[in-house]
C-alpha cells in the first residue's frame, strides 16, 4: 500500500549541505519506490540575509564568520565535493557567497506554478556546481526557464517586490519554531531530520515514519 508523505524542506541555496540533503532525500525516496507517495515543499532559511551587492570571497566570509583558514575551507569543499559525488550532485568551483533573498521570492511563485522542486534543483546547480551568482536576476531567469517556467512572468517577479512578505513570514516561521541551521527536513509537519544526511539515513527514518503513520 502506497502512503502519503508530507515533506518540508527548510534550506538556502547558498548551502551546499542543502544541495546534499536534497540530492540524499530524492535518492532515498526512489530507493522506497510504489510504498511511498511523497510531496516536497521547499521553505526560505538565509544563512547570508545581510550580504550586499556583488556578494563576498567565500574565504573571507567564512574565515570571518567560523574562524577557518584558508587551507581548512580548501579540505572543507573537497569533502562536500566527495559527499555530493555519492549522491549525484557535482560541486565546481564556489569562489563567492551571495544574498538569496530573490532567489527565495522566485521559489515562492515556482510553488504557486507548480514548479517549486526543479527550480531548487536548477538553482542549486547554477551555483554550486556552475559558480554562478544566485542574485543576479539573469541568472535566476534563465533557471526559471530552463524548468519550463515563463521566463517574463519571472522577470517580473524579480522586477518587483511581489513574495517578500511572504517569504519573510515564512523564514520567521521556521526561525520561531527553533530552525537556526539548514537543511531541516519536517516530515508530516511532526518528525525532524537535520543535515545532509547519508541516503540510507534517509531511507530508514522514512520507514519508521511510515511504520508509526
């Protein structure tokens, strides 16, 4: 018997933990086949909320925020890169860390089109793998297109201040029910699950929830 599950993905896109729990999670899932019908809901977390114009080196910005040095960070993204490769995500050269306050506002009307999953992937992929800029509004455009969405519907949402309360509504949300790191993985609004976990994490807590649904 198939049984429905509601999943609430809590994440930013400037996360690369974030590309590697949901990469994981869609991994476990297709492992769990007909026994489960899942629905994934995207939410805004930013780990960068004050991050300005043109963004900022990422060795600055993390030597300053967690007190790593350079040849820490380097060892740092050679594991990410070793834990996305095993769950299928390709991690390229992230030089900088950006604002991705738009980049939510656009998450929030792909929900409303339907096409909130594969626009999370695109964009995870254009920066981290493709080192792209994740505020720039071309670049959030042409990920907008690229799953099928209108690409000057988008370009009006950037345009205009359309799902800012929204989005901040939701962010507080999360914060107030004590999410402050990411990715925060609620399933049927009762079970959480942080991190990038392993795929077979994923599998088995998918199967207990199951089994006390």
């Amino acid at each position: 018997m198939t049984q429905q599950l509601t999943i609430d993905f809590v994440s930013d896109i400037a996360c690369p933990w974030c590309a590697i729990g949901l990469s994981s999670l869609q991994l476990a899932l297709s492992r769990l086949g007909e026994a489960v019908d899942a629905r994934i809901v995207v939410h805004p977390f930013e780990l960068n909320p004050e991050m300005g114009t043109g963004g900022e080196a990422i060795v600055d910005y993390l030597g300053k925020k967690y007190g790593r040095t350079p040849e820490q960070i380097a060892e740092t993204q050679a594991m990410i890169r070793e834990r996305g490769e095993s769950v299928g995500f390709a991690f390229g050269p992230r030089t900088r860390v950006y604002n991705t306050f738009d980049a939510h506002r656009l998450m929030h009307w792909a929900g409303i089109e339907g096409r909130q999953l594969p626009l999370k992937m695109a964009l995870l992929r254009a920066y981290h793998s493709g080192g792209k800029d994740p505020s720039d509004h071309e670049v959030l455009v042409e990920a907008a297109r690229s799953v099928g969405l209108d690409a000057a519907e988008a370009g009006d949402v950037l345009q205009s201040d359309r799902y800012a309360d929204d989005v901040r509504a939701e962010e507080q949300k999360y914060q107030a029910m004590g999410i402050h790191s990411v990715p925060a993985i609620i399933f049927n609004q009762r079970y959480l699950v942080s991190g990038g976990q392993p795929v077979e994490t994923f599998e088995q807590a998918i199967q207990q929830i199951l089994s006390e649904t």
